[in-house]
C-alpha cells in the first residue's frame, strides 16, 4: 500500500528565514501529491498541489519540488513568518493517504 | 467562502452509546469525506461518499457507519461507541471539478469515557 511520511516531526527556523518541509512516498503509481497546512484548532487547509508529470510547481511565497527519481517531495516556503506556524502535511492523492505532519515553529 | 461546518467542536460519550457526528458543507460538493486523526498516526480516511445516498470504505471503516440523504449532509455513526474511538473526527468535502482539494471543517474532539 501507499506509504506517505515525513522526514521530520518537528522543525523551528527563524522569522524571515526560509523553510523547507520534505515527505517521502513510496508508492510510484502516485499521480498527484497535496501539501496541507493545519493550524491549531482548525482543520486542514489546502495549500498547494503537484502533478507528478511536473518537478515544480510556485504559488504564493511556497514552492513545492517533486523528485519522482527517489520519490520525494518538498514544500518550500519564503520568508517564513509567525501565520506560518502549523503542522504541514503531504498527501499522496491517489489514495488520500496523508502523512503524520511536521510542525513548524516560526521563531520571533 | 467555502464553508464545512460540524455539529460539535467537544462531545464527551459513553461506552456502548450511539454516537452521530454531523458535517454540512455548502457549496454543493459531490464528494464528502470523514477522517480521525490521531497523534503520531495523521489522518485516515473512514468513509468517503461522491453522492447522495452512496458510500465507499476509507482505511479504517470498522466500528464506523456513514449516512448521506442529501447532498450538503454527511453523517458519520458510530454504532456502539468504544474508548479506541476517543479521536478527532474531521470532515471534509471536495467537488468533482478538483476533488483532491478538500476543504476541512473545524474537527469534533470526541471523548468516549
């Protein structure tokens, strides 16, 4: 079955500063991949989306980077600010099987 | 604005009671979806349903029922409530249009004591 996992459970990186969030899969089958941000008290909110016939795809201040070679993505984001603390989860859409999450801090 | 709205943000249950979680969303999404997350297992998919009265089993479908009679309404049961089903219960719902971009309702923390 799917397997979608992220490398860390916790990252903290300065104000300002850019972040890179990774995930693993394991499943090549997969066609498309969501990355989610979950803030305190609330559900998940989409963020952005990748095909898996793209390598990288830019929305607002966040990037995300697809490596089918080893079956990796990543989700970058710009200038990291306080509204970016959350728990960042990717998605493997084929199956939606989400990942555990890793939360971000954002240090003032 | 999208909405997906759910009947209770806490509910604390009894052992063996019968336990209906409530979701609404209106922006008339075919697709509707029900989730339990829990710490150091993310979220898994329980039931999901792409149109009135019809229903598919996620991952974890055991101990679950669902009912959809209309369109904007998706209820998930929980037949006979046990205390490994103490969880968070988020619902979500999507359109055909993009059905992997799920919208997420504010999570019911159940408690089964």
């Amino acid at each position: 079955g799917e397997s979608v996992g992220l490398h860390l459970p916790t990252l903290s990186v300065q104000e300002g500063d850019n972040s890179i969030i990774n995930c693993a899969y394991s499943n090549s089958a997969s066609d498309y991949f969501i990355w989610y941000k979950q803030e305190s008290g609330k559900g998940p909110q989409f963020i952005i989306d990748i095909r898996s016939n793209m390598d990288k795809r830019q929305g607002q201040r966040v990037t995300v980077l697809l490596n089918k070679t080893v079956k990796h993505l990543s989700l970058q984001i710009a200038a990291t600010q306080p509204g970016d603390s959350a728990v960042y989860f990717c998605a493997a859409a084929n199956n939606l099987f989400f990942g555990t999450g890793t939360r971000l801090t954002v240090i003032p | 604005d999208v909405k997906v709205t759910q009947s209770s943000r806490y509910l604390v249950k009894r052992t063996g009671e019968k336990v209906f979680l409530e979701c609404v969303q209106d922006m008339d999404h075919e697709n509707m979806f029900w989730y339990r997350q829990d710490p150091g297992l993310g979220l898994r998919l329980i039931y999901f349903s792409y149109d009135v009265k019809m229903k598919e089993k996620g991952d974890i479908p055991e101990g679950y029922s669902v009912s959809r009679e209309k369109k904007e309404r998706f209820s998930l049961i929980l037949e006979s409530a046990s205390t490994n089903q103490t969880s968070m219960y988020l619902c979500a719902s999507s359109s055909i249009a993009a059905p992997y971009e799920q919208y997420f309702g504010p999570g019911t923390r159940l408690t089964v004591t």
